[in-house]
C-alpha cells in the first residue's frame, strides 16, 4: 500500500495551480495489475476551486489510473486500457455532508477497482464504491 500524506493538486479551468506540497506518491511501487493509495486531506479546499480537481492521472503498465472531484463534487476513480476498456468507481461527497478531512483509499486487481472515502472527523461517515470493466474492445 502507498500512503501519500503530501501530494501536488491541481484543477483545470484554471491559469494556476493549487499547491498543498511537492508531489511524491511513489507509483513505482504498485503494478497494473494491483495496487492501493492512501490520500488524506487535511481541510476542505477539496470544495472551493471549480471544474475538476485532479489527485492523480498516472499512466501505470497500459492504463492510466486517475483520481478526481468532478463539478458536481463526486470523488471518481477511474481505470482506462486499451485491451479492457474502463472501469470506474464514484462517491458523492454532497451525500457525505461535504467533510473537510478525508481519508480516500484507491485500491485495483484484475477483478475490481474500489474507492472508499471516510470523514476523518466523523469515523462513522463513509462510503465505498466499486467499478468493474464497463467497456470492452471490440475486435
């Protein structure tokens, strides 16, 4: 498991970047084919910048795994492979109450991605969500 305490967030729409700290999460020490991450973040800046707020776009063997908060403030990880097409897992932090500390934890194998995101003030506040292959290549 990698546990990033520090990680580099930006979100589009924007001319600059918002920057918590360097960005250190060792993607060297998962595979493709199974891995997890641990982000926790601290306060609730996840909420103010508008469009998307990007954790993670990292390309890892032939899919690039990518963590975000959309517009509509859903926190979605996503799996895209050419071979296998793309998978994804969504929470809806508005149903969560919006909370200002979270920990968000991204797990993947070749059977499922999972996301799972707690109120790090509120231990009984949590959600899990699970994606499996949506897409398929056609041959």
């Amino acid at each position: 498991m990698i546990e990033a305490h520090s990680f580099f967030l930006y979100y589009s729409n924007s001319t600059k970047n918002m920057k918590y700290s360097p960005s250190y999460i060792p993607f060297d020490k998962v595979s493709e084919e199974k891995g997890t991450i641990q982000l926790k973040i601290r306060n609730g800046k996840l909420y103010d910048p508008p469009g998307n707020v990007v954790f993670f776009d990292e390309i890892i063997g032939n899919s690039t795994f990518k963590l975000y908060r959309n517009p509509e403030l859903e926190l979605i990880f996503e799996q895209n492979n050419y071979n296998n097409g793309r998978r994804e897992a969504r929470i809806n932090l508005k149903n969560m109450g919006l909370p200002q500390a979270l920990d968000i934890i991204s797990i993947w194998n070749k059977n499922h991605i999972t996301l799972s995101v707690g109120d790090r003030n509120n231990k009984s506040n949590s959600s899990t969500s699970v994606g499996e292959w949506s897409i398929k290549k056609v041959d």
